[in-house]
C-alpha cells in the first residue's frame, strides 16, 4: 500500500476514460504480471481486451487521487455479465471451459464476475472491501441469485498445487444443484490427493485470497480445474448462491445499502 490513504470511488465504468483505464490494469495484471495473453490483446497500446467486452459492464475501484486523463485512475476492475447479455454474446465466458448447463437449467438470476484484479499498489487494504460492497449492490439490485466465475492458480503445474487442489475439492466441492464441471476434453481432476493425506495449514496457504475469500461468504468450487495456458493459469470454477451465503460475511458487505 502507498503511504497516503487513498480516497476511492467503487462504480460501474460510464467513460470511454474508465474502459480504456480499467483495460489497461487488466493488460498490467493479467499481462505483464502473470504472463498472460490473448488474440484481441493489444500490446501497442497496452490493452487487455477479448470479444466479451462489449457486452460486459465494468465494476470500478477508482482512486481519487488520480487524473482520469492519465488513464490510472482505475485501480480495481471486475467485469461483470449478466443472463440476459451473455445470451446476445453466445454464452458466458466461463462455458468456454466449464460447463454451465446446471446453472442454466435452474431458471435463477446469473452474474458472471471475471477478470478481478487489483492494483499493486492497491492490495492488502481497503480496496477489494470497496470493490465488494459495490458489487453487493449491484448484486441486490439487480435481483441476483447466483454469482458465478472463473478464479485462477498462476502457474500450470498440477502437482505443484495438488494440495490446495485437493483440499478445495474435499471440502469445497459444491452440492450437486450448483456444480459446475470442467469441460471433458479439457477436464483435470481436483482429487489429487485423498483428505487424510492433507497437512490442511500448509495447504489453505497456497489458495489464492480471492479464492479464499469467495469461500468465506459460503461459496462453492466446481468439479474439475481447466488448465489455461495462454494466461498461464490453473482456472476453477467459484459458485455463490446469495440464499446460501454466510450470513455474517454478507452483513460485512451490504451495510448501509438499503435493503
């Protein structure tokens, strides 16, 4: 964290300023930062960017602080697609490696979160809570049921993760109502090794915060991971059903929204 306490302003991207500034913290984060690409990526102008985006809306952690014309004003992005948008967009990202049909199938309100990223400087504090309670609002507004995305290991080593793997899988792995599975040709079992064999302490700590986050609210991981090499990732599937949330969790991020 920087030494001043930055003021932040938590909202949905309107500017063609906040697309640019929230595209180019992703290029920075998913890019730079974890080695990432992708076939609409534009390196030139330092844009992480793929076919979804138009039909996403961006959730953005804006620091006040920051010259909007500079495009750095945007230190926290989640991208946000809702039911009715991916159906214009021919699915949801996230059926592209997971399969969603036990979703679909259930006639509930879906939001689809991607591409979270912080800023370096901007981790370890207050931010992700911002970013958060702004994204429960749209949530409650919107009348969501299920929040559903995506959420990543960096590296493709299997083995290298096989504990944490394993422990989200024997204590993590969602009811059958809301389990999602990786695609069969791309399908990489979590079940790497078997729960009397996990050192649990050593294992919680190589999960993503994030990751361990969503788990804390009362969310669920999906069956199977999805090796991604373009982002040099070992992806899962997070799963939150807002009936099933941790009610004390969810009070964290919806005080002071009007209910």
């Amino acid at each position: 964290m920087s030494s001043a306490s930055p003021q932040y302003d938590a909202r949905l991207a309107t500017h063609e300023q906040d697309f640019i500034a929230a595209q180019r913290l992703r290029y920075q984060v998913f890019v730079e930062e974890l080695g990432g690409d992708g076939p609409l990526v534009d390196h030139d102008n330092r844009l992480e960017r793929d076919r979804f985006d138009p039909f996403c809306e961006q959730m953005i952690l804006v620091d006040l602080s920051k010259d909007p014309a500079n495009l750095d004003h945007v230190v926290g992005v989640y991208r946000l697609l809702r039911g009715s948008e991916a159906a214009k967009a021919g699915g949801f990202y996230s059926a592209g490696e997971f399969d969603l049909s036990v979703l679909e199938r259930s006639g509930r309100s879906l939001l689809e979160l991607g591409r979270s990223c912080l800023h370096p400087d901007h981790r370890g504090g207050p931010a992700m809570y911002h970013l958060w309670t702004a994204l429960a609002a749209f949530t409650l507004e919107h009348k969501i049921e299920i929040l559903f995305g995506t959420a990543s290991f960096h590296g493709t080593n299997l083995a290298a993760l096989a504990a944490p793997l394993s422990l989200l899988y024997h204590r993590h792995l969602a009811p059958e109502d809301l389990r999602v599975r990786a695609l069969p040709e791309h399908y990489k079992s979590l079940n790497l090794r078997r729960a009397t064999d996990l050192d649990r302490a050593a294992a919680i700590l190589q999960v993503p915060a994030l990751i361990k986050a969503y788990l804390r609210l009362g969310g669920f991981i999906g069956d199977g991971a999805y090796v991604d090499r373009a982002f040099n990732t070992i992806d899962v599937c997070l799963v939150l059903d807002t009936a099933r949330m941790n009610p004390r969790q969810r009070a964290i991020y919806t005080r002071g929204i009007d209910l």
